[in-house]
C-alpha cells in the first residue's frame, strides 16, 4: 500500500533567503521525477563506541562505506536517468525505499531507522529543505554524513541549517534540534535524555550536480544509510 505523504502544520517557512533554488515546493509536495528502482537497505552492526572517547570523535573515526548497489538494466535512450544523457543510456540510481511514519508531521521519510530522510518526494540539485527525523526509541548520538554513490565520486552535498528569518512550528511529538556540521559536511546530533518525542533537523539540502547520492548515519552499535536521487536543476515546484 502506497504511502499517504501529509505535511499538515509541519513546517511554516517564513522569508526564505532571496535567491534559494528550489525551495519554494511544498515541502512532501509529490515531484515530477523519481527513482527508477527503490530498495530497504538493512543497518549494519557497528563496534561500541570507546569508553572515555568524545561520541562526536568515536563516529568520526568510523570509516565511510556505502553499500554496493547491484547495477540496474540500462534505461532507454528517451529516458535517461539524471545525469545521463538522453542519447547515452547509463545505468540508473536505487533508493532507499520510503516508509509511512504513522501520525507524525511530517509522515513519511526514507531509509529504515532510526533515521529517515523526508521533507521532499524527488530532490534537485539547487537546493530543497530537508528533514531528518530520527525515532524517539535512540536517544543517542548521529552522525550524518553524505557521499556520492555513483559518477566520479567527486560531487558533494551540502547539509545547510535553514535561514534564521525562517519560522519553525513546533509539532505534537517532534522535537527540532540544532546540528553541529562536521568536516566533509557532515552533521552531529548530540544524544539526549530519553523521550516519547522525536527528533528533527529541518535544513536545506543541495548537491553540485545530479546523480547518486546517499546519507551514512552512524550511532552507537549501527550504522544506517539512506540512498536519494538527485534530479538536475531547481524543482519544478518552485
């Protein structure tokens, strides 16, 4: 059964910055483009973080990973995936599989926990706010960092906090949190005292290019990755 994507009272976003590509889309706002192929990749275990060791430090020692993504049939030439060109088929991106997120606001977010990626159906590379919701069952410590899963390995993400000019609405069972951003552009979530409320980072995200990206999301004893599509330009929403 498909997913119901509802935004009721999530996100009131007041004054974006002048010049911001892309953000003026309904935020869980159904894109033109998605992904070929979509899959559920399992969390791998990872060892206890040292005792003694600043948590922010101990993920950052872990080695990044992506998983290995069987390659996909080649798409026809009047389809070309993002980032291929439309007489040169190329193979085609996977990504994480979206999940129903019962009565939170927003509803829906992609990966397998206890971390999702919402905010958006199909992402562009100008830029498009972004949620990372994390289950208020791990109160631990995240460390979010992305990578390019295909091409030559070299485009990046950028994991921006939104303008202070914008206004965040509180929701019932969600709780915002600030982020620390990392070397390599990567994001920290502090751990908390253990709550029935979830936790949400609400930003922008924009890549340099379109193509195969992913979200390696390390906590305690597991690590979690989150795979996306990134189409070319601004959305057609905004």
């Amino acid at each position: 059964m498909p997913v119901t994507r509802s935004v009721t009272h999530f996100v009131a976003l007041v004054s974006l910055a002048a010049g911001l590509a892309g953000c003026g889309e309904v935020v869980g706002q159904p894109g033109a483009v998605g992904p070929a192929h979509t899959q559920s990749f399992p969390n791998e275990p990872a060892s206890p973080l040292p005792a003694g060791l600043d948590a922010m430090t101990a993920l950052q020692q872990r080695p990044m990973r992506p998983p290995i993504v069987a390659p996909n049939s080649p798409q026809p030439p009047r389809s070309a995936p993002p980032g291929c060109a439309i007489t040169a088929p190329c193979e085609t991106c996977t990504a994480s599989s979206i999940v129903d997120l019962g009565s939170l606001a927003p509803n829906y977010g992609a990966g397998v926990g206890p971390a999702y990626l919402s905010g958006q159906d199909s992402w562009y590379s100008a830029g498009q706010v972004a949620v990372l919701m994390v289950d208020s069952k791990y109160s631990g410590p995240l460390l979010v960092r992305p990578f390019q899963l295909a091409g030559d390995g070299k485009s990046t993400v950028t994991l921006a906090d939104l303008p202070p000019t914008d206004v965040i609405k509180q929701e019932p069972r969600v709780t915002v949190v600030p982020a620390l951003h990392t070397t390599g552009g990567g994001l920290y979530l502090g751990p908390l005292v253990p709550t029935s409320s979830w936790r949400t980072w609400n930003g922008l995200l924009s890549t340099d290019s379109p193509g195969c990206f992913g979200l390696q999301v390390d906590g305690d004893v597991f690590t979690e990755f989150i795979l996306f599509v990134v189409n070319p330009g601004a959305s057609p929403g905004g």
